[in-house]
C-alpha cells in the first residue's frame, strides 16, 4: 500500500517532470531548464526516500 505522501510526491514528480520537458530548448531558456532540471531531481531524492521507508515497514 502506498503512503498518502508518497501519492502526493508522485503526483509533484508528475508535474515536475511534464513542467521540465515543456520548456524549449535552446540558449535564452538555459536558466529556467537548470531550475526545472534542479526541482525534477530534488523531488526524485524525496520519492526515493519515501520508498525506502515504505520498503523497511
């Protein structure tokens, strides 16, 4: 069974991810990518916590 929280990081890893991918390519957008690129991995190290305490329960 998956934890409300875990629920709720998938669904923040979801948007991040869409939100990262929907950003153009290219050299004016560099610094928005970074931060979106920064954000989609901060939430992926909160989920994979999230995990491994639902793994040890």
């Amino acid at each position: 069974m998956l934890s409300p929280r875990f629920e709720d990081l998938l669904d923040e890893l979801l948007l991040a991810a869409a939100s990262y991918h929907r950003i153009p390519r290219g050299p004016d957008s560099v610094v928005q990518l970074a931060h979106a690129r920064w954000y989609l991995e901060a939430v992926r190290a909160e989920i994979a916590e999230e995990r491994e305490l639902l793994t040890r329960v």
